[in-house]
C-alpha cells in the first residue's frame, strides 16, 4: 500500500504495540533547554533513574539567556538558577551540552539542523513546541510537555496515538519580496489557528521544492500555530547538500548510505492523506498579522478587519476583544500602523537568509526615530557568518542593536521585553496577548517586512523598498 | 500520578476561545524548577492589573469561583507553547477538570500526565454548562470518570468521550514511565536492529 512521508517515519520508529492500541514510538533525537527540564530530570533522580541514551540527547540554554552581554553571568537570579540547574543537570547524568560561552550555542530549533544533530527520517523531539522546525529536514519532530521529556529520557521512547495526516499542497511561486513567512502565514490563515489539531501536515507542491532550507524551517516551524503535530518537507537534493559536511551528519561511504536511505522517505505516488489543503504562492502577498492569534495574518495591502464582518456573535467577540488589546480600528489601512520596537529573531526567523533579507532592505538606510530595533541571530555560528558577510556591519549602522544568540524578545524571558502598549514588528512566531511581555502587542511579519517596519517606523509594503 | 476518578465541585465560566498557553501562565513565570505554587500565576495576565491587583472583572477573582475545581472554556483551549506549567498551574489553584469544545494536543498530553481530566462536549453543551455555573455557589457540577458523565445542578447527566487507553490511566493514577520500562527489552531489541541496519546513524558529539 503507497504510504506517506510521516507514515513511513512512523512504521520505522514503532517499538511495541500497547494494549491500548498506542504505540511505542523510539526517539532518535532529544533536544533539551533550561526551561522545560529542570522538573524532568528531578524526576529521574526522586526514582532513581538514568537517562537511557545521552549520545542521542543534545542540551542548550537559549530561552533565559541574556543577548546584550553574557560576561557578568545571568543578573536574574531565577533566570541564572534555571540555567545554572540545567547545567547541574547535564553534568549529572553526562548529557551532551552546548555552554553559553560555546560558538555554537542557539536557540534549540536553529542549532539542531545546524550541527548536523537532527537528520531526515528522525524522530525528534524537545520540551518545546517549535520542535516542528526540524520537519523542515524530513524528520518526525515535535513538541512534548515535560513528563514526556522525563519520558524519553528514561526509556528513548513515547507513547504515542497515530495522527491524521494533512497534505498543503502550494502551487506556484512567490513572488518578488514575499518570502517563506509570508507563505506560513498564508497557511494559517486559510487552516485557522486548529485547523491542523490532531494533524501532521506535510508541505508539497512546487513553491515548498523552491525553497531554501532556512525557508522550509520558517514555514514547518509554524505548523503548530495551526495546531499541528508536526509540520513535515520530504528531504530532496536541497535537503541533502544543505546536510554535508555538518558537524554531526555522517560523512563519506556514510553520508552516501544515509542518503540513499533518505530518497526513499518521499510520500509515495497515490498515498492516501486524510485530508489536503491547497494554496496558490504565487497569490500570496507580504503578511502581517493584526491580532493576537497567529492565524490573523493579512496582506499588508489590506486594512483591519471589523467585528460586524465575522461569521458569528462569539468571533465577532473575539475580534472586539483582539483590537482593543492591539489599539487598531477596523478599517485602518495595515501599511498606517506606527511600530515602537523592530524585532528580528526567533527560532522562526534567525538564520543567516533571514538577516540577509533584512540588511538587503536596511543597507544605505536610518532605523526611523523614536524605533528601538533588536537584531538577535539565531545562534553563534549565524552570528559569526553575518559578521563575515558584512550584514551585522549593515545593521548596525542602520542602527540595529546586534545582539547575543538566544530567544530574546520573541518571549521575553531575559531582559528583552516590551513594555505596555508598545507594538512591535516581530519575526517571531506568536503574537499571544502578553507574549513579548504584558501588554506588548505584536505584529507578526517577515524579516525583509521587518527591516522595512524598522526603517519607515510603520508597517509597510517591502516591496517598495526593493 | 494522582488519580482521578469523580469530582464534585464549582465551575468556573470562561468565554473564551483560543485561551493559549501563555494567557495560562505567561513565560516570565516559567523560572522555576519546581512542579508546585504556579496556581497563584495562573491567568496572570487576565487576573492581575499592572500593579498586581486583582481584576474584578476577571472569574476566578469572584465568589464562588475562587474555589473552582472545573472550569469550562471554549475551542482550541490551550492551544500555543508545550509547556506543561499551564497545567501545573491549572492543578496548583485547584482545577481538576477543563470542559470544553476541543483542546490542543500538546496540552491535552500534558494533562493526562497530571490528573487533569479534559471534557471535550459540543458547543451547545460548553454554553449550557456555562449558564449552570453562572447560577453560583449552589451550581455544582459532577464530573464522574468511570460513567463518563457530566452531572448538572438540574440532575441531567451529560455522557462524554474517552480514550480507554487515557481512562484507565486516570482512573489508576499509573506511572507510565515505568510501564514503559517494564518493556526495556523491546527496546533493547529495536535499537540492536537498527545499529545492524544502518551502522551509519550518528551519535551526538559535540
Ligand atoms: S525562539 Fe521563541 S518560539 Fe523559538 S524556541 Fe525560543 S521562545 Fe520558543
């Protein structure tokens, strides 16, 4: 029978069959961060128990760490005993881990695929919901809660229902100045923020076969803000040059047998999808969101919905509820709203294609009075090449403010957090009431969008800077 | 785990949809490396004016809800961050149960792990309860697990949908971790298989 992409990871992972009829699914991949571990490993010690598999378990401080300047240690006490636990924690149970100071230290989902750590036809998972980036590589990832992370730490395993599978299929291509956020929230504004419940989507169609992997991450990383389990790109050529050479990927006769492996991931010819979802990229404009769901992307040419336009009483509510908390009336052009804070980062947003975009719409320009900007690279290894590359030179004299690898604004754990009321164009992935700090509110949007929002200090159409 | 079998308490009514994660316990309460004392942040952000003062306007700052064992909500709750301090935080103040339209999957996991019962009832239903609980302090509810019913003031007993597999593992409070482990032969086997197979797959080594 023609199996899918996801079927087939999952039939390669199944360890045992419970009575339950779950399965016993085998991890590959553990990634590990401060915030989500600190009760799992405690856990292990109260029973008495080991992790079973430290050489498949990959540990890093990225949510609480400070990006302006690490050499006085973390000031925040309770952010410093988290990082300082999880630094007890890997040394106990001789996990590996990446320390602050390392080059290589990032944000989970930005230095997994870097290092070579999550590979094609994977399962991984982390104590994170934006494990859903490394489906972007053909690997079965996804988020869990902490107990699950005591979970695989103990046994390598999960126990886990099948999900539905959902195939987006997206013709065409994009176009001039619109980029792989564009297109992911594009998708979720046609899926809505559950339309992917209980789903593992799989992204086809020629404008996923177009992209970069820095692209194809952006895009897998949002499916959980349609709900999803997973998102998941069958690994092509694309894929696997992007692969050679990193740190942990096999090499040589190695490298060649995985790959041969990995060809054969693809969904097969007529593989049945309980569901398919289709969209034109090439329709697709450049997004921003004016709400605090995800799912409330827009083409920057359009203007702020009004209540009395929803569907039903309780959405009209709802939407009441979103535009008094981001200050915005329906029928504001997008392109008018003033921004306070440029933020470009995340594990959405914070790979080197990312600030190429964004010192390409910056070069030659002045961040707008009045406009704080954070450029906050994904990891050190990002870091290190935008400064090779001139790109960090570019946004500095522009004015951003270039920081320190880690989460940042994007949640607003360390220092870096709006104030009240200030709004912010944000590269992230969440645009939650209170998520870049109480009372901020956040417009998603590319990093080119970004750069843009920074330099006219309003939201604004990229495409007439480029 | 603690188990959960049956349950009668007050509900709590919260019309909302699309109540994330992070309106359940922002992240700048995910410092800690305890499991315990998160229910004093829960909903901060909607519970708490600036200066800390408790919003009137918000349920769980009014009588009787304070004392809310159930609380009913609308779609997609929980929907957003992997968390697993929201419900943490939902166990902390006391609510042993979520009644709602549809939940998110990560959270619904991280529930099951902890005892908290999640009801998934129609919309209608959701909206009826809502109007029981708005009745106040006599407004109890009963949430029994083993009949898989919800039990109103008015006697009416509303039949809902279980996973066996996640029943059981309520109404016994088991330690799936080691079950799991009970089974470290299968897994022994599986990774013996696999390293013959495909003697390429590579550890972490940093
Ligand atoms: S960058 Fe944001 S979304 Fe990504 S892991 Fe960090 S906090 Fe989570």
């Amino acid at each position: 029978m023609p199996r899918t992409l996801y079927q087939k990871i999952w039939d390669d992972h199944v360890v045992d069959v419970l009575p339950g009829g779950e399965a016993l699914l085998y991890i590959d991949r553990h990634l590990v961060h401060e915030v989500t571990s600190p009760q799992a490993f405690e856990g292990l010690r109260q029973a008495g128990r080991r992790v079973r598999r430290p050489e498949a378990t990959l540990a890093v401080a990225d949510h609480n760490v400070p990006t302006l300047d690490r050499g006085g240690g973390i000031a925040e006490p309770q952010s410093r005993l988290q990082v300082q636990t999880l630094e007890r924690n890997v040394a106990e149970f001789a996990v590996p881990y990446v320390p602050l100071d390392d080059v290589r230290q990032g944000i989970v989902h930005v230095i997994g695929p870097e290092l070579g750590a999550s590979l094609p036809g994977m399962t991984v998972v982390c104590g994170d919901s934006h494990t859903s980036t490394h489906g972007a590589l053909g690997a079965l990832a996804f988020g869990v809660g902490t107990s699950e992370v005591e979970h695989v730490l103990s046994t390598q395993t999960l126990v886990q229902a099948p999900s539905r599978t959902l195939k987006v299929e997206l013709t065409g291509r994009l176009g001039r100045g619109v980029y792989a956020k564009d297109l992911a929230l594009a998708v979720l504004a046609t899926l809505g923020a559950a339309g992917g419940t209980g789903h593992v989507i799989e992204y086809a169609g020629e404008a996923v076969s177009a992209l970069d992997m820095a692209g194809r991450m952006s895009l897998c990383n949002m499916s959980i803000e349609a709900g999803a389990r997973a998102g998941l790109i069958a690994p092509d050529e694309t894929t696997f040059a992007w692969i050679e050479g990193r740190p942990m990927a096999p090499r040589g006769a190695d490298f060649r047998a995985a790959v041969a492996v990995w060809r054969t991931l693809a969904s097969d010819e007529g593989a049945a999808f309980d569901r398919t979802a289709r969209l034109d990229a090439g329709e697709v404009a450049p997004m921003v969101t004016w709400g605090t769901s995800p799912d409330t992307g827009l083409p920057i040419t359009a203007c702020v919905p009004s209540p009395d336009d929803a569907p039903d009483a309780a959405s009209a509510l709802q939407r009441r509820r979103m535009l008094d908390y981001m200050g915005l009336s329906p029928g504001q052009p997008l392109a008018d709203v003033p921004v306070d804070v440029v933020f470009i980062g995340s594990c959405t947003n914070a790979r080197i294609e990312d600030f190429r975009a964004a010192a390409a719409v910056a070069k030659g320009r002045r961040v707008a009075e009045g406009v704080r900007a954070l450029a906050v690279p994904g990891s050190g290894l990002v870091r290190r090449q935008a400064e090779a590359e001139g790109l960090a030179d570019i946004l500095a004299e522009a004015g951003f403010e270039w920081r320190l690898p880690g989460c940042s604004m994007c949640l607003g754990m360390n220092e870096d957090r709006l104030s009240p009321g200030q709004r912010c164009a944000s590269t992230s992935n969440r645009n939650f009431e209170g998520r870049q700090g109480p009372g901020g509110r956040t417009h998603l949007l590319s990093p080119a969008m970004a750069a843009a929002a920074a330099v006219t200090g309003r939201l604004t159409d990229v495409r007439a800077l480029i | 785990m603690r188990p959960f079998t049956t349950l009668t308490g007050v509900a709590a009514p919260l019309r909302a949809a699309n109540v994330d994660t992070d309106q359940i316990i922002p992240a700048r309460f995910l410092k800690t490396v305890e499991r315990t004392g998160l229910g004093r942040h829960l909903f901060a952000g909607l519970r708490y004016d600036a200066e800390g003062a408790e919003r009137r306007d918000f349920v769980l700052n009014r009588e009787p809800y304070r004392r809310a064992e159930v609380l009913i909500a609308l779609e997609n709750f929980g929907c957003g961050s992997s968390r697993e301090h929201a419900a943490w935080a939902l166990d902390d103040f006391g609510i042993r149960c979520v009644i709602a339209p549809s939940f998110a999957d990560i959270f619904a996991t991280n529930s099951a792990k902890n005892g908290l019962l999640l009801v998934a009832l129609p919309r209608a239903t959701c909206e009826a309860l809502m109007a029981d609980a708005e009745m106040g302090a006599n407004a109890r509810l009963t949430v029994d697990l083993e009949r898989q019913v919800v039990v109103r003031p008015s006697g009416e007993a509303v039949a809902f949908d279980i996973d066996p597999g996640a029943k059981a593992r309520l109404l016994e409070g088991l330690d799936e971790i080691g079950e799991t482990l009970a089974r470290a032969p299968a897994i022994d086997r599986f990774e013996a298989a696999r390293a013959a197979r495909e003697p390429w797959r590579p550890a972490i080594r940093l």
